[in-house]
C-alpha cells in the first residue's frame, strides 16, 4: 500500500539548541514520533514551558469551552508583524472581538452563493493557465498559488489577478515567503516590547511594499464607497459593516490589517492544500478518474452544482486532514492550570497541533493512509467532530473555512475535469508559511481525452 509522503521524525531527545534549529528549519520534522501517540507532552527551555494537547476534550475546553482564558500566544505571531500588523490574526481580548464583530458578517449565510461566480471565474482561468502546459513537468505549487489569489481577489475587490494592482501583490508575496522564516526568535525567548526584533532586511522590505499596494487598493475603494460606486465584494462589506455596538467602521489602516490576514490565509491556506490534494491525486489514479467524472458536472455557473461534487469535497478534507495547511496553534494559560494531573504555570505555551491530531494513532482509523470514504465511517464522522481542525475551531475557527470548502472542490474538479496529472519526484512536506512541499511538488500534466 503507498503512503501519503510524511516527513521523519527527530530523535526522542535532543539540546534546546539543536532543537532550536529545527524548528527553524521546519516544525514538521523537528518534534518527535511519540507525539503522534500521546495524549499530551511537556517541553521545557530556561525560558518558557509548552505542552502539546492531542486529547479531544482537552483541545476543546482551549479552543471551545473557554476560549478567553487560552488565549492566542504572541511569541508565535512576532514573526508575522511586518506583515499582518494588527490584524484580527494576531489580536486577543476585545480588540479582537470588535474586528471580529465586523468581519464575520461578510462571510455568513447567502455570501457564499454570492461570491460563487467569481470563484467559478477564477478556477476557469486556472484551467485555461495549464492549456499550454499540456505534456509538461510543472511545478504545481505555483499554479496553485496564481489560482487562490486570484480567488481572493476576485472575491475581496472584484479584480482578476491580472489587474496591475494584484499581480504586483502576488508577486511581493512570494518574495515574502521565500524571506520569512517560520520561527522568530522572539518566538523562544520572551523579549520585551521596547526591545528591536530581528527581522530579516527583505523580509521588512517586502512586507512594507506588500502593505503599500494593499493601502492603495483600500484607498480606492473608500473613494469608491463615497462615491457610491463600489460593487459589492467583500472588501465593500467589511468597509461598511459598522461595529454593532461601537457603530465604528474599521479605518484604512485597520483595513489593510485585515486584507493582508486575508491574502495571507485565504490564498497561502488554500493554494497549499490544492497543490498537496493535485499531488494526491496523482498519487491515487482510480480516485483521480473518479473525480474527473464526477467533474463532468461543471457546465454553467451555478452554485447548485456543487452538490454533485460529494468525491471532491470528501478528497479535499482529506487532504486538509492529511496535510492541514497551519499545522500549529499556540495559545497561552491567563490561570494557573492542572491539564492531565500536571501544574501548568501562568504563561506556559499551549500547542494543539493538527498536523499531529489529525494523524493521531489512538484516534484515527490508518491514520497516515488516503481514504476520502473514511468520512462515511463511524471512526471517520466521529473524529471529524473530535479531532479534525483544520480551520481551527470555537471562536478563534477561520471565517472563511465555508469559503475555502467550496472554492477547493471547485478548482480541483475544474482542473481534473480537462487534465490528468502524472506525480514526478516524491515531496517532503515541511512547514514555512503553511505545510508546503521542500522543493516544489512536480506533476506532469496532460489533457484528458472527454
């Protein structure tokens, strides 16, 4: 039977120092094999306390029951700070409320259906960028990316990815990935606030142009707004949803915190998870065929047709199961706490870990193993419950989770419906940014005889 590629694990005990390095180079591969076993694990440095939870009700009483006395640990976000400045992605307490009071409306209810024919546009154009390709080795991961940010766009300011505008996004982005490292040192050593962080030079650089042309795009459409000619996106929504108990809007810079969180998950998250499910896909050819059928289906612009695409949403979750896109949270104890007989002191580290709960061997049926029918099983409803987060979960769960559930299935239908992907080199996933592939993932791509 193939597996899925999973990275190896380090040995059980290692120096903070080696451990350290590591975690820099890749989170994945730098916890040991025990984790995917335990029920909870202790790490200790001179300068903080962590432990990992895998147990359900532990994960849920953090991120459910009581959510405001676990809150989000900065030490992880620092080295996002450039970028996400303020953003709902990094704030906690009732900053984080009122942004969230205002977001959260433009993704509920009726938006989905909404948004959907800009989601249909963008996966048409993804699959009209692989016609010249046709019969080549690709590196799919960037033709992922070119596609969720075009989503985004499409959906956040009703411009495709070719406008001037988020093309000189995208590509700044990229540059951004390539200089961020996943870990900060501000993210092992408590420093404080008046204290310089170390960010990279290009880092800084790329993440001070990133925010200049989101400034303009915002800018544009408050004139827009004023003007009375803005469409209604997205970014129109959340610029003119008012907080319902403050009756403020966001201001620009405000603004350009959270379209920079959004560019960030919505396009980062989903490209990841496209890439890893094309690569799967590959990997598993009777599914392959499967969903080619099935995708038969994309004919017009409707959103009634994804109910016909059941093998391709039960593909994409598993892949989101199998390769979660952030595949760490951290949350910080405001209480002192006994978890599972231990003292857990005031400001220990809280990791809740999907990667690790996903694939966790006390819980999952052939947890490392592809099996998009799992989710018709007792095992597999039980633990979609209990332990699947990919979107996180309770407060902190990503607004836009219904968003990337439909937009995923969709743009993997389209793609497999006109093309058959042969994998290339096996891939390793690591974790930058989110769970990405160490060198690319490479796919020969072929149109499919209809």
């Amino acid at each position: 039977m193939i597996l899925p590629p999973k990275p190896a694990s380090r040995p059980d005990k290692v120096s903070l120092w080696r451990y350290a390095k590591l975690f820099r180079a890749d989170i994945l591969s730098a916890q040991p094999a025990r984790l995917y076993r335990a029920w909870m694990a202790e790490f200790r440095t001179p300068f903080f306390r962590s432990y990992l939870l895998n147990q359900p009700d532990l994960v849920q009483c953090v991120l459910k029951e009581r959510p405001d006395d676990f809150p989000k640990s900065t030490r992880v976000n620092e080295g996002l700070r450039p970028l996400l400045g303020n953003s709902v992605f990094v704030t906690n307490g009732e900053t984080w409320k009122r942004q969230r009071r205002i977001i959260d409306p433009a993704f509920e209810g009726g938006r989905l259906r909404e948004t959907f024919p800009a989601m249909w546009d963008a996966a048409e154009a993804a699959a009209a960028r692989l016609a010249p390709l046709n019969g080549q080795e690709i590196e799919i991961e960037e033709e992922t990316s070119h596609a969720a940010a075009d989503v985004i766009f499409r959906t956040l300011f009703s411009l495709p990815i070719e406008h001037h505008l988020a093309r000189d996004v995208f590509e700044e982005f990229r540059a951004y990935q390539r200089s961020q490292p996943i870990l900060n040192l501000a993210a092992l050593v408590p420093l404080p606030r008046w204290m310089p962080r170390l960010f990279r030079r290009d880092t800084t650089r790329s993440a001070g142009r990133i925010r200049a042309l989101i400034t303009k795009l915002t800018q544009q459409r408050a004139d827009e707004i004023a003007a009375g000619t803005a469409p209604d996106d997205l970014a129109t929504k959340i610029m003119t949803t008012p907080d319902p108990d403050t009756g403020e809007t966001f201001t620009t810079e405000e603004m350009v915190d959270q379209v920079a969180i959004f560019f960030l998950a919505g396009h980062e998250t989903s490209a990841s998870t496209l890439a890893w499910a094309l690569y799967l896909m590959a990997l598993y050819p009777d599914w392959q065929d499967k969903l080619a059928e099935e995708a038969k289906a994309l004919e017009t612009c409707d959103f009634s047709v994804m109910s016909k695409l059941r093998l391709s949403r039960d593909v994409f979750r598993e892949t989101l199961r199998l390769y979660p896109p952030v595949p760490m949270m951290v949350r910080e104890n405001r209480c002192p706490e006994q978890i599972r007989d231990r003292e857990v002191p005031v400001g220990s580290q809280l990791v809740i870990s999907p990667w690790h709960l996903h694939r966790h061997t006390r819980l999952w049926d052939n947890p490392d193993g592809f099996d998009p029918n799992r989710w018709q099983t007792e095992n597999g409803k039980t633990c979609k419950r209990e332990a699947f987060i990919p979107f996180s979960a309770g407060a902190r769960v990503c607004p836009g989770a219904g968003f990337a559930m439909i937009e995923g299935p969709l743009i993997l239908s389209r793609i497999l419906r006109d093309y058959r992907v042969e994998a290339g080199p096996v891939p390793v996933p690591v974790a930058h940014l989110t769970v990405r592939a160490k060198n690319g993932i490479r796919l020969k791509i072929k149109h499919r005889e209809r």
